[in-house]
C-alpha cells in the first residue's frame, strides 16, 4: 500500500472532482484533510473511507436538493 501525503490537485484528480471543490468540502468539514503549514493534504486512506461512510454524498448541497426533489 502507498503511503504518501496526497496534494489538493493530486486528491481532486484521485476523485475525478475539480480541486475547487475539494477546497469546498473542506471548508464544510466533511472531508478529512490535515493541514500543513500552508498547505492541505490528505491520506488517501482516510479519504477513501470518508466516500465510502457516504459523507462525500451527503456534503454537496446539489445532491441533497436533488435527492429531496426525488421523494
């Protein structure tokens, strides 16, 4: 298993999101990030756990409008 730090762009790329969102998700403090120094990074790990509770759902306001509009 590769354990490295991934970067904001790496992360967005990992996902297939923009990195715009990303930045999103972490201001609403649902994604698990770790800030360093200036930087975020993020353990690939812990994000893919973090999409698999279904919290990467749950965070985007268009998906939560989409889904209440389905019921």
């Amino acid at each position: 298993m590769e354990d490295r730090w991934l970067s904001v762009d790496e992360i967005a790329t990992y996902l297939g999101i923009k990195r715009e969102t990303v930045y999103k998700w972490i201001d609403e403090k649902q994604m698990p990030a770790h800030k360093v120094g200036r930087l975020w990074k993020f353990r690939k790990d812990e994000v893919d756990a973090w999409v698999r509770s279904g919290d990467a759902a749950s965070s985007s306001s268009d998906a939560a409008s989409r889904s209440s509009r389905c019921d």
